[in-house]
C-alpha cells in the first residue's frame, strides 16, 4: 500500500493527511498526537474515525496542519482521515457518514462589510 492523501478543512483550519500503513503512529507538524493536543477531547476527535472503522492501530498518519485553532485544527484532521479511510475502502464510508465524519463544516467567520463595526453590528443610530 503506497501513501494515500486527504486534504481536511474546518473554519480556516487546512490539514494534510498522509495515510500509511503502520503502527497506528500519528505525527501532527512533526509532534506527537499527545504533544498537539493535550486534551483528552481534541484526541478522541483525531482518533474518532479509527474507532468507528475499527482500524485502531493499523495505519501510521503523518499530518500537516495549519491555520485556526486547536478545535478547528482537530477537526480538519478527523475530515482528512475519514476521506483517507475511504480511499482505502469504500466500505467505510457508509458508517462514517451516519456519524457525520464524512461532511465538511461549511460555518466560517462572516465578513466584516464597509460601514459598519463588525459583520452585522451597525454603530449607533441618531435621529437628530
């Protein structure tokens, strides 16, 4: 099996997977899982698509990650896996969509418009 690759996008957090096979080792930006994110929460979010497709240490994932926060970031990362995982197979793409793995979060920031403070604050209004 050659080196499969997915591309993960949440807010403006881009992550490019490298799925192998392996060990079950991830490096995120040359880190380990542990030292990116220290959270209990964000790691179950990396490793959800694993658990699901119950291919829990069978392949090495190398991540480049950029852009956003550590939520944003984890996130794109579990996008990418999954997209990488059905490349794999197709067999899992029908239970990592009953989950919501499969479907990339179109939410961003809206943009801030001339003439105003913010995206939809107006400044104050004054009759006279």
């Amino acid at each position: 099996m050659e080196v499969i690759n997915a591309l993960g996008r949440r807010k403006t957090a881009v992550a490019r997977v490298y799925l192998t096979k392996g060990k079950g080792n991830i490096s995120i930006n040359k880190k380990s899982l542990n030292e990116m994110f220290p959270i209990d929460v964000l790691q179950a979010k990396v490793n959800q698509p694993f658990v699901l497709t119950e291919t829990v240490g069978q392949y090495d994932i190398k991540v480049n990650v950029a852009g956003g926060g550590i939520n944003g970031q984890a996130e794109a990362i579990r996008l990418g896996i999954s997209r990488a995982l059905v490349e794999v197979s197709a067999d899992y793409k029908s239970v990592l969509r009953t989950d919501g793995l499969m479907t990339r979060d179109p939410r961003m920031v809206e943009r801030k418009k001339p003439g105003q403070p913010k995206a939809r604050k107006k400044f104050q209004f004054s009759k006279r």
